[in-house]
C-alpha cells in the first residue's frame, strides 16, 4: 500500500507580522503487512508523541509537557536570599524567563517534526519498533506496545533520541540526547486509570568555543509527570473522565561556570505542577469539553566559589502560579 499524506498548514509565532506559516505534515510511505512501513517527508520521527500515550481520554486538560498551558507566563519572585538572609523584598522582581524554561527549557520534550525518513516494524504481540533520521544530524528510535488482558487496557513507549544541532547551528548546546517515554493503564470494567511519562536530557556543550581552563555545563535535566482518576459514561452522551495530575521538573534551569582554580558558579532548579479537572466527550459531535485547575511552583538556586570570598550561596523563590482553564475541541 502506497499512501500520500497532506496536512494543513499552522501558523507559528506570537502575531500576524512576526508569525511564520510552517507546513506541519506532508508525508509519503508505503507498507507492506509482513516488511513494514517506509515512510519519508516531513512530519513525525520515531519519537514523536512519545511522552503523550493515554488511555484515558483526558488528554486535552492533563498533559505530560504541562508548558502547553501558561508556559509563556513569566514567574514572579517570591523571595531572594544571599547567604541565607533576605536581601529584596518579596514579590518586587521578577524571574529571567517563563514557566515554560522552568517546566521543559522552553523546548518540548516531546520531539518536534522535521523533515525525515522512519522506519516502522510490523506489529508482533503488541509491540511496533520505529527508527528515524532526519535533517540537521538527527536520528531516533523507539518501541510501543498496545494490548489488552485480564480487563485491563496497556499501551507504552520508550525511545531514545540524538539532535546534534540543538537547538540550532549557532548555540552552545550543540548535542543533545533524550531519553523519553510513557505508560497507561485502564481497568476496562471500572475506568480506572493511571498514566506516567518521563524524560531525560543530556547536554553536549561544545568547549572548543571557549577559553583555556574555562569549562560549561548544562546539566542534565529530567522530569516525571503521572495523572490519575476515573472515565465513565454516566451521561450517555460520552465518557466523563475525572483527574489528577502532578509533575515534577529538576534542572531544567541548569549551570556550571568553572575558571581553573579561580571562579566557579552552579545554578539547578526545581519547578513542580499540580492540578485535577473534568473533561466530558460528546460522542454525537465529535467534541471533548474540560475544566481545570492547575498550580505550578518552583525554586531556583545557584552558589559562588571565588576563590578569595568564599562560598556564596544564592535562593530564589517563585510565587506559586494558578489557573482556571476552559475549553473544548471538535474533532473533524
């Protein structure tokens, strides 16, 4: 089977003028039951979505990259601390950048499209293997299984993905690797659910660029995201699904300065969210309808070793954040 795949153009950016019109899939592949699928053009590496599997039908209010929601927000500073004592008042300042760099870096975990050859295996005993390459010296991999036993529903993934030109040619950060993935199970009779994901990144920083005896690190960020609850159809008009979520993010906000034997500087994060909801389908009209809270916090710290002065230890505090977020999507 040979298939042909166009989708609609988006348009990305923050207004009419300084928006720019990407094509978000155009792909060809072919597929054969015993060999597999062949696919080429630009849209989804073996990664993508990855970090996204869910069961419950939740998946417009609770999601595993909660930057999504609020994450151009800038946070407001709670407290400032220098050496354990309060040097500026509460709530003066603000935080340099958004939730979204303190959540995912301000760069989702969930792989981004491109352009791209993938392969896919065929399906055996629930499980799919998928490989990709793709422009700006990328490539990924990946394993998903889908089944059913014993009354409940399983689907997973796990992958692992290299992006040596990330986030572009001119950045320090000239490699990064992903480890990533998700789970969610449902007991079918009660509707039950749990799902989780979680991520890794390694940053490669090209040290070829600085000084001798200069040294940067990025650390290695990583989060965790897990939602939990019920999804029935009491309504008859489709299911009802109740939910909590939590997820938490460490070092996304990440530094290492170092000058031999002179100066060293060290900065780590730790931004958490918290939220529940309600999210009701209307089969009829192909429409999902949701409201939810969410919460986010986070703390950032950093320390100075001068060789003269001493350790200087530095805390910065974020007001908590929240929201109330409504809404509905119809499929077509």
């Amino acid at each position: 089977m040979v298939h042909v795949h166009d989708a609609l153009q988006i348009v990305k950016g923050g207004d009419d003028l300084g928006g720019e019109i990407h094509l978000r899939d155009q792909t060809v592949w072919i597929k054969h039951n015993t060999l597999g699928r062949v696919q080429l053009g630009m849209g989804s590496t073996a990664t993508d979505d990855l970090i996204l599997i869910d069961l419950s039908g939740a998946a417009i209010a609770t999601y595993a990259d909660p930057a999504v929601y609020n994450g151009s927000f800038q946070p407001r500073v709670n407290s400032i601390t220098l050496a354990g004592k309060q040097v500026l008042p509460a709530g003066t300042t603000f935080l340099a950048g958004t939730w979204a760099g303190l959540l995912n870096q301000g760069i989702s975990f969930d792989t981004d499209r491109r352009n791209h050859v993938r392969y896919d295996t065929p399906t055996v005993g629930g499980f799919t293997a998928s490989v990709a390459a793709g422009e700006d010296n990328f490539w990924d991999s990946a394993l998903r299984y889908a089944g059913e036993f014993s009354g409940f529903r399983l689907a997973a993934g796990v992958g692992y993905s290299s992006d040596q030109e990330f986030p572009d040619k001119g950045s320090f950060r000239t490699g990064v690797k992903n480890w990533l993935g998700s789970a969610s199970v449902m007991h079918v009779n009660s509707g039950i659910f749990v799902t989780t994901a979680g991520g890794t990144r390694e940053s490669d920083v090209n040290n070829t660029l600085l000084p001798k005896g200069v040294s940067v690190g990025l650390g290695d960020p990583h989060f965790w995201h897990v939602s939990a609850g019920i999804s029935k159809n009491w309504t008859g008009w489709g299911a009802t699904v109740l939910y909590g979520e939590y997820h938490q993010a460490k070092d996304m906000v990440a530094l290492n300065v170092s000058v031999t034997g002179l100066w060293s500087l060290d900065v780590s994060s730790d931004a958490s969210m918290w939220g529940f909801g309600v999210v009701q389908h209307v089969d009829a009209a192909a429409m999902e309808l949701f409201l939810a809270y969410k919460n986010y916090s986070a703390d950032v710290s950093a320390s100075t070793n001068p060789a003269i002065v001493g350790v200087t230890p530095i805390g910065i505090g974020a007001h908590d954040f929240q929201a109330v977020i409504g809404g509905g999507r119809v499929r077509f």
